[in-house]
C-alpha cells in the first residue's frame, strides 16, 4: 500500500527524542547568558547595584562562557545522556551561586533550575536539579551572609542572618519539590499515555493496512469485491465495474433497500429458478446473523451470460461483541470449475470403454427409490451378450471389445430417450426405463443386435434380456425388479445356448 501507517515512538524513544531536544535548548540560553554579565554591570552602571564590582560581571560571562562550550561539546558526543542534561542544570545553578556570591539579589530564580528540569520528564533529572539547587543554595548564601549581616543592624551575626535567608529558602524549596513532582507525574501520565494511544493507533491502522493488502490481493482472484462496512453502513467496490469511481460508495440504508448496491446490479443476470435463491442469500439485512460465528458462508449461481459463479461473504473484522463488523462480498467466475467438476464427475460414472453410465452411477440413481414411489411406467432392463467367452477365446480380446462396445450401442439406440443405459460388468448391461410397453422394447434391443453386421472380426451380436415392470410387479422393490430382470435374462440366455446346440457350460 502506497499510504503505509507510519511509525510511532515509543515513550522511551519519546525521552530521548525529548533529551535531545531539551538539551540543545539548554545550551542555547547557556550561550545567551554569556550577556549577563553586561547586562549586570549597566546594572551597576545606572546604580540599580551599588554592591557588585565590574569585575564580578566580567568574571560571570567569563563562567558562563566555559561552562556553555563545555555543554556544547557533551552534546556533541552525548546528545541524549543524562548526564548532558545534569551539566545544563548544574551550570544554572552555578551561574546563581556565583551571582550570589558576587552580591547580585537572587530570589525566585534560584527555583527556575528545578522548574527547567521538569521538561526532561524524569525524576531523576528533577530530584538532582532539587537538591544541587538547594546545596548551592547554602554554599552561597552562607558565603555572603557576612557580608549582608555587616549592612543589616537586624541581624546581630552572620549566622543569624543565614538561618533567616535559607529558613524562607527551605520552606519553599519544599513546598517547590512537591508541586513539582505533582507537575512532573502529571506531564509523565499524559505523555505515556499519549504514545500508548499512538501505539494502539498505528497497531490499528497497521492492521487495517494488512486488511487492505489482503482485500487487493483478493481483488486479483475475484472478479467482483465489495467491502462492506457495518460501523459507518457503507459500501465500497474493491474490483468491478465500479471499483476506480470512488464516488461510488455508498450508503447502507436497510429502511430503504435490504440489498447492497452491487447484488441489485446482479440480481437480472440471474437464471429464473434460482433468483430468489440468490435474493435471500446476498440480502444485506441478513448476513451478520447468518455469518454468525463463521468466517464464510457461500453459494453458487448461474449468470445468464457468464455461467456459474460463487459468491462468498467473508468477515474481515469483528466488533467486541464478536458480530461480524467488516464483511467483504465476494463474486468469483467458476464456469471452468464446473466443467472440469462435471467432466471428473462424468469420468467417475462412466465406463471407459463404452462411455456408457457404470455400476456406481447406477447404484446412486436407483437409491432415489429409496425415499420415493417407483413411477408406474417404471422397467430395468438386464441385458447380457451371448459368446462372449467364445469371441475372447477364439478372436482376441479385441474382438470380444468390439462385441461389447457394438452391443452398447444397439441399446442406446433402442432405448433412446426413454431411459439410461448402464454396463455393470464384463458383458453385463442394465436399463433402467420410462415405457408403457416393455415387452416391445425388448423385442427392439434384440433386432438391434440382430441386424448389425458391420464386424471386423467376423462378429455376429446376439443378446439375452430380460426386463421387470412395475406396473407387472407393484408391491416390488428397485432390487426385486432387478433380480426379476435378471431371472428372465438368464431363462433367455439359456434358450439361446439351447437352440445353438451350444453347452453352456463350455462358454
């Protein structure tokens, strides 16, 4: 697929991805507090700090400057290592202790350090950015607090004057680390479960991406695909006439039609007896329920002008409930199919050397009579060719073929449209017929025979029958008919030896 689903990150990828970032951010303020300096000393200029010396400035943007090189090149080799992230902080911190030591009034800024760190989403970042903040804290406010005592008559020692400066310092450096650990978990949750959020979307529409590839994969085998989508009610051709119009989807509106788009387009194409088989089985309204827990259902069909086909609902995703959601219609040309199923069939019945039906295709025709009455018109014919051991013996196998093959075709010809004719055996035939008359059909299969003379071998073709109708014997069996039938087949047989003067039992 052209439009892949792109990759998300994971939240570990998504903290140093972000360390990155925040640390090339870092580094930028870095360089542009190289200007404090200067801009504390046009402080100092315009009396605004009467306590700091010029060279304290010029010693600042000096600090600054290596510390923000020294960032630089740790971001160079470790662009995503805690440690780069550290360094940023700590050279915060020790730019405000330096100011502080060098007289400049520091207050809230002390606590903008902790603050940075929260943009790491780390807690290890933030808990060091805490307490570095607060140890440089004492360090410097313990080192001027000489000084500032000196100018205060408040404060008798400069001890006194540092309980008082770092008391305010701790209570809000506590009440800082609170709210900011309350902050960071709160920003931590949100983006965790943010790139989760992303992660199930891109496994979704990965998944749905899989989907699709399928449904162009079966776009190729089908002749006709037609996604159907039960969430939004619509349909959408994925191979078809219609399938490159993409104004072609459309709405599903039960209230309107309990077919799809493309079956309405079908249904005139249909052959007549098996219209409202295939009505009731595209009906859209349906097919979730019929699908049920199944992954297919399936039926085949004839088109008036292209022959059988098969079409298939096929569930391509499930709701919570497990109710097929996303269902693909399928419609595949299978006439070639069916032919070579009707040819394998016609090959299983039939007898390879006289094309005519075999044993089993007997046995399966005749088992109908099982579940219904035996028509009135009713007759099995049993039919066996006389000689056939004599012909083998004396002429050759092929000459014995050749009675057989000639005997098959006297029978189709006698019996005609009024029945089938079946080879059961080596010389062995039976008929199963619709006729009023049997005894007269009889007496045709037997002038048949009798009037071929066209052999290679010398043949001549002489047959034993027998038949049993129904209307002569009501109350029988297809399997008592037969064995009637064959009964008076083997009377006939046994004349025939008899008149030849032949001893059967030689034959």
């Amino acid at each position: 697929m052209d439009n892949a689903p792109q990759q998300t990150k994971s939240y570990d990828e998504f903290l140093r991805e972000n360390r990155i970032s925040v640390n090339k951010s870092l580094n930028v303020v870095l360089w542009f507090c190289i200007f404090t300096g200067p801009a504390i000393a046009l402080g100092v200029a315009g009396g605004i700090f009467k306590n700091v010396d010029y060279d304290i400035c010029i010693q600042i943007s000096l600090i600054v400057a290596i510390l923000a090189f020294g960032h630089y090149l740790m971001l160079k080799k470790w662009p995503d290592s805690v440690v780069t992230s550290i360094t940023a902080l700590l050279a915060f911190n020790m730019l405000l202790a330096y100011m502080t030591y060098g007289r400049v009034a520091v207050y809230l800024t002390w606590f903008l350090v902790p603050l940075l760190s929260l943009l790491f989403c780390d807690t290890r970042i933030y808990i060091f950015a805490v307490i570095s903040n607060y140890c440089l804290m004492l360090l410097s406010t313990w080192m001027v607090a000489p000084y500032f005592s000196s100018m205060r008559s408040d404060y008798g020692t400069a001890l006194a004057y540092f309980l008082n400066a770092i008391g305010g310092y701790t209570i809000e450096t506590i009440i800082m680390t609170v709210a900011g650990l309350a902050l960071g978990r709160l920003a931590t949750t949100y983006f965790r479960d943010t790139m989760v959020q992303q992660e199930d979307l891109v496994k979704h529409e990965s998944q749905m991406t899989e989907q699709l590839d399928i449904l162009d994969s079966m776009a190729e085998i089908y002749d006709k695909v037609n996604l159907i989508d039960f969430y939004k009610m619509t349909e959408r051709p994925l191979r078809g006439d219609n399938a490159d119009d993409k104004l072609h989807k459309k709405n599903l509106d039960f209230a309107v039609n309990d077919h799809t788009y493309m079956t309405r387009q079908i249904m005139g194409d249909i052959v007549g007896d098996q219209a409202q088989e295939f009505i009731n089985f595209t009906n859209i309204t349906t097919v979730q329920d019929r699908l049920g827990d199944k992954k297919i259902i399936s039926g085949e069909f004839i088109n008036k002008y292209n022959g059988w086909f098969r079409a298939q609902y096929i569930v391509a995703e499930r709701g919570a409930d497990g109710r097929p959601m996303i269902v693909v219609f399928t419609i595949q040309n299978i006439e070639a199919e069916k032919r070579r199923e009707e040819h394998l069939i016609r090959i299983a019945m039939t007898d390879e050397l006289t094309r005519l039906y075999n044993r089993r295709c007997y046995e399966e025709d005749i088992l109908v009579y099982h579940e219904k009455e035996i028509e009135d018109d009713f007759s099995i014919f049993s039919i066996d060719v006389n000689g056939l051991k004599a012909a083998n013996d004396t002429k050759g196998h092929a000459a014995g073929d050749e009675l057989i093959k000639t005997c098959s075709e006297c029978l189709l010809k006698a019996v005609g449209l009024m029945g089938k004719v079946y080879r059961t055996g080596g010389d062995e035939f039976i008929a199963i017929v619709h006729t009023d008359d049997s005894n007269a059909l009889l007496n045709t299969m037997k002038k048949e025979a009798e009037s071929w003379t066209n052999s290679k071998y010398d043949n001549r073709l002489s047959i034993a029958v027998g038949y049993a109708a129904h209307k002569d014997h009501p109350a029988h069996t297809v399997e008592d008919l037969e064995k009637v039938a064959d009964r008076m087949m083997y009377r006939d047989k046994a004349e025939y030896y008899k008149a030849a003067g032949i001893d059967r039992r030689k034959q």
